[in-house]
C-alpha cells in the first residue's frame, strides 16, 4: 500500500511527469545572470562613486551642484472678457513661455535683465571678478555687449589663448515676408579673444558678408549660422565650418572656410550639402586622435546625421551614419569624457525654448542613447525650455576632470541682436536617474548635468 503521508523524491510536473534536465539546467542559468547583473552593478556604482569623488573634491565644485530654485508668479491679465466670449472659447492659460515670447509682457526684465546690469569685466575688481550672469548682457573689452551668437570656442595651443566665434548679429530684426522666421541681415562672424573665458576682446568680423554679389551663399540677404571653428595640426590651418541658407531656409547646406591665424580673416572656399543631404544646425567636432565629425540635423530636422571630414577637415568623406532617427532633434553640442561621447540636442520649435536632451554612446558613430533631460534647478519650467535658452557648444575645462561650461543662447526673435548667452556649469559624474529607453538596464556611463545658477563662478585658476 501506499505511503500517503511520504514525501515524493521526484520532482513532478505536467501530471505526474518527470521535469526534464532543462528546467534545473535553465534556472541555474537565470541564478548565474542574476548574480552577473548584480557585480556589474556594484563594479558601476564603485566607478560613479570614484567620478563623483574625484569631481566633488574641490569645495566650489561641491557649491555649482547646489543648485538654485525659481519662483516666477505670471501677472494677472488685465480687464474681464465678456459673457458671449466666455461661452464661445474658454481662455487658455497663460504660461511662462508666453511671457517670454511677448516683447510687451511685464516679466521682461526677468528673461532679459535691463542694460544697467550688464556683465562689465572692465570695471569689475576683486571678488566682484569673473563670475558669469546667464542671460544679463554681457560686455567686451570695448564696453560693447558681445555679438557671438549660436557660436563655439576653440583654443589656441600655440598663442594659449581662447577664440569665441559666433554670429554677429547687430542689425535690425524683420521679417522677409509674413510667415517668415525673425531674422537679421547677414553681417559675418565675429571673433573674441580671451586668456580666462571672461574678458573678452573683440578682434572684429572674421569672415564678413558680400554686400553686393547676390549668387554669392554669403550675400547678406541670406542665412550664416552656428560657425566653428577646429585646428588642423597637419595642414596648420584654422578650418571654419557654419549653416548656410536662403532667407526662406531652402538651400539648407554648410559652408567652409579657411584662415592661417585664429584671428582671420578667413578664406570662404564654398558650399555643399554634404552627403547628398540637407543640412541645417550643425557643428564639428575634433578626437583626441585628431580626426574631426561634422554633426548636422537633416531631413527635415527629423534625425542627425553624422560622418568624418577630411585629412585636411576641408570636405565630408564618404562615411555617414543616421543617429537619433525620427527624434527631431537640433543645435547639436558634442562632447568627450573618459572614452565616452555625449551630446546635448534641442527640440525643434523655432525661437521658442524647449527641453534639452542628452545622449551618450561608446562610438562616435553610434548607437547614441537618449539618458534624459539634463537640467537641473530652476523650476519645473526652467528645466522643460533649457532655462530658456538653446545649446550650441560645450567647453571642457582641462584642470577639472568632469567639468564643462555649457554654453547656450537666450534668444530674442523681437530683437535677435539683444540675444542672451547663457553659461552654465556642466558636470559628468553621479549614476542616472533611469534606464536605456528600450532597456531595463542601467548604462556604464555618468549622468549629465547643467546646474542652474542666478550667479556662479568656476575654481579660480
């Protein structure tokens, strides 16, 4: 007879069946995963926590992560609508965009702070020195407010001494016809110079427009943005690379030049859409190993393009990848640290402000993961419109592993030469706060930051 109180020795499944091998031979393998996933996780958290503490050691570090917080109240709108109105449509809810799109609204001097509190480094002394005031006017050595818009910065090993170029947009602000975009006549890209990233002396206009030959791509009526500028080690030569387009943005291709100096003036050598490919926001990036990528947004601004120049950094070669494909993302800002590429990208909404967003991949080429929303501080609305700003290059600092300056540009499509720069501190370091988008698991690389501050400065020296 049958034991009923006996416990049975075989494992049993499927009404009355021996298991197979397979079921013990699969959980030992879900064990082995598990215990994996589980050390790379703590060699991952070992490796964050030795970035964070090699770039929190320095105390004033330790202060641009204590960020600051916004309270904007958006006045009440004058007068009441009518009964009949109200029916018809109820009111939208003004925002905080709103207010910064509308040149008449009373929060103005917020966004774009009055002229009598202008970055002067002139008159500055002491400890009044060197600390930078996003989206207040900033003055060169001249006292003239400084006209670098959507531009980039190299450094000049030779002369050691920094080179901000940007678009000089000091002209008035129109329209080419009703639905156009707010634009100003091409004047050329101006040229600063610096040896400590906040004095700054105008060296004048660097690659100026044609005043008088309308096929020319540099014609005044026409569009140059977004210029940058790489240095050439073998050729010994100063490579420009910038947007190109017709006033109706058409042409959508990049045009380049070149100069023996950082000063200029450089040599306009053409156009081309490179690729095959439109070409609108774009800018170019040099490798430790000395090769130089030209990053650009293309069809139709729905994905980024991206492939190597040149031995001479004068044309496009052959290779190109497709990367954040169907993202529609802009104003591209590329960057390196510890092996890993990062980028910092804009959505596509003209003049008005949007969230950034950053990537981060093993190869330049790809694939590019999107890690999130990077800004921190502020206010929730501050972080969704980039502290109202758009990117456009981000600066290593050498002697501060982890550390960059995030530089953006605070534009005003009611008056586009009063545009505002905004620099901010960007530190890599700290584990991510979400997973890969289509992945459960967490990267191997840092978390991106752009802190906001009202006020800030980085370690001196």
């Amino acid at each position: 007879m049958r034991n009923l109180y006996r416990k049975p020795t075989n494992l049993h499944c499927n009404g009355g069946s021996k298991c197979s091998m397979f079921t013990v031979l699969w959980c030992l393998l879900g064990c082995l995963l598990l215990f994996h996933l589980h050390s790379n996780i703590e060699h991952e958290d070992g490796k964050v926590e030795q970035v964070q503490l090699r770039v929190s050691h320095h105390p004033q570090l330790r202060e641009l992560q204590e960020v600051e917080l916004e309270s904007i109240r958006i006045p009440s709108s004058k007068g009441k609508r009518s009964p009949r109105a109200g029916k018809r449509r109820p009111k939208r809810t003004t925002t905080l965009v709103d207010e910064f799109m509308d040149e008449n609204s009373p929060l103005r001097h917020v966004f774009f702070p009055r002229k009598k509190s202008a970055v002067d480094p002139m008159k500055a002394s002491g400890n009044d020195s060197y600390y930078y005031y996003p989206g207040r006017i900033w003055l060169d050595t001249d006292g003239n407010p400084i006209q670098a818009h959507g531009g980039g910065i190299l450094y000049d090993e030779k002369s050691r001494t920094y080179y901000w170029y940007g678009e000089y947009k000091d002209g008035p602000t129109y329209h080419a016809h009703k639905k156009g975009a707010a634009r100003v006549d091409v004047i050329g890209v101006g040229c600063y110079s610096s040896k400590d990233l906040w004095t700054w002396k105008h060296e004048g206009i660097v690659l100026a427009a044609e005043e008088t030959n309308e096929t020319h791509d540099l014609y005044k009526s026409n569009v140059l943005e977004r210029p940058k500028v790489i240095y050439n080690d073998k050729t010994q030569k100063y490579v420009m690379w910038m947007h190109v387009d017709d006033a109706n943005y058409t042409k959508a291709s990049v045009g380049v030049a070149i100069s023996d100096t950082p000063d200029g003036p450089f040599d306009y050598l053409g156009s081309q859409r490179p690729h095959g490919y439109e070409s609108r926001d774009m800018t170019v990036f040099k490798d430790d190993d000395g090769m130089a990528y030209l990053i650009y947004s293309s069809e139709d601004n729905s994905e980024l393009h991206i492939g190597p120049l040149t031995e001479n950094y004068l044309n496009v070669s052959s290779i190109m990848r497709r990367i954040l494909v169907g993202q529609r993302r802009e104003a591209p800002a590329l960057f390196k640290h510890q092996g890993t590429y990062y980028m910092i990208t804009s959505g596509c909404t003209g003049w008005a402000p949007n969230a950034a967003l950053a990537h981060a991949a093993e190869s330049i080429f790809g694939p590019w993961e999107t890690m999130g929303n990077p800004c921190i501080g502020g206010n929730k609305v501050f972080r969704h419109t980039t502290f109202f700003a758009q990117s456009t290059f981000v600066l290593p600092l050498p002697r501060f592993p982890g550390s960059f300056i995030f530089m953006a540009d605070r534009w005003n499509p009611s008056d586009l030469r009063d545009s505002r720069y905004v620099w901010l501190p960007l530190i890599v370091a700290g584990p991510l706060d979400q997973p890969l988008e289509y992945s459960f698991q967490f990267p191997l690389w840092s978390r991106v930051s752009i802190y906001w501050h009202r006020k800030w400065r980085f370690p001196q020296g």
